[in-house]
C-alpha cells in the first residue's frame, strides 16, 4: 500500500456564493445539480449592506434553509470581507457560479480570476441551469413582485409566502 492510499481523502466542499435576495428557482437548480459533484454543499450568503435587499440576511438565511432542510449535505452560512477568506476557515477550495447565458461570462469571469489570485488554490466551476430558469434574476423577482405579477413556479414556497408582506401590491389609481 503506498502512503498516499493510507490518508483519509478530505471531503470536497463546493461553496456557492451569492446575494440570494429572494433565492429563486435557478438557484435552487444549481444547488441540486452540485450534489452529485461534491460531498457537501455550502451555500455561503454574502453580508453586504445593500439598502436595497429586500429580505434581511438572517431572512435569507432562514429561507434557504427552510428551502434545502431535506438536503443532509447542504449547510448555509453566511460571511463577509473576501470569500476566499470565509473559504479557507472552512476549508474549501472550490466556488460554483451559475452562468445563465453570455451576458454572465465577462463578470463572472473577472470574480473568478481575481479570487484565483487572491487565494491561487481556489478554482471556480460553471454550472448552468434548466434553460427554463436561465432567464430568471432576483432582481426581476422583486420587480415582478412590486408591481403584482405571479411568481408561482419561480421562487420557492418558502419565498413566495413571505412576498406579499414585503413588497405590497400597488393601490389602484382612481
Ligand atoms: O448573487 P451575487 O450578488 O451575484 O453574488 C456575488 C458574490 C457574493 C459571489 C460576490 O459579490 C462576492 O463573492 N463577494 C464577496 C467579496 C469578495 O470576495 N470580493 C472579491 C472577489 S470578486
């Protein structure tokens, strides 16, 4: 037996990263499509201070983990300052990105060469999502949703009950 063959393998941790103010369909997509890629999955909430979110970080939280709580090998978390800081504390090495069509690539691809420079033994991986989700944005979620249209199919359950207390329909001019 060579010494390598005697070393526990370390689990391979894919973290994926994002705003998730609403998580939507496509998110949920991608999150399932990395289970049989990785041992674990860690969905890694970012803590900006947007003015703008339309959910709070410990909502968002909450709701991904009400949306992923049947998934035994799914953590989420949420982080701030660089993620490639959050990555090493946990000891990952691997970020997924969803790319939903070209118009993604060029940032997409700029995040993934400056976290490769700053942490040289961090590799990003692409994945895409059902062609009906690649369409979809959270920022069009919480347009549809301000201005009243159906987001039934779109977002989870969990999302859409909380909806309507956030972003009321607006009143009828007379
Ligand atoms: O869902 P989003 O808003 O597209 O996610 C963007 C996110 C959270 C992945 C990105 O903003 C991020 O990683 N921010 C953490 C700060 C950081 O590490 N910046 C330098 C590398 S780009």
């Amino acid at each position: 037996m060579s010494s390598s063959d005697s070393k526990t393998t370390a689990p391979k941790i894919g973290v994926y990263p994002g705003s998730f103010d609403p998580i939507h369909n496509g998110h949920v997509d991608i999150i399932e499509r990395c289970f049989p890629i990785f041992d674990e999955v860690v969905v890694a909430v970012l803590r900006n201070t947007s003015k703008e979110a339309l959910f709070s970080i410990d909502e968002r939280v909450e709701i991904l983990r009400e949306v992923l709580a049947d998934r035994p090998r799914c953590r989420v978390e949420s982080f701030s300052g660089l993620l490639v800081d959050f990555m090493s504390e946990i000891g990952a090495r691997t970020i997924v990105r969803g790319l939903r069509a070209v118009s993604d690539f060029e940032s997409e691809f700029q995040m993934a060469l400056m976290n490769r420079r700053l942490d040289p033994r961090v590799e990003t991986v692409f994945l895409t999502p059902k062609e009906e989700y690649s369409y979809l944005s959270s920022r069009l979620i919480k347009e549809v949703s301000r201005l009243g249209g159906d987001l039934a199919g779109l977002v989870p359950q969990a999302v859409l009950e909380r909806m309507p207390q956030r972003t009321p329909k607006p009143k009828p001019t007379a």
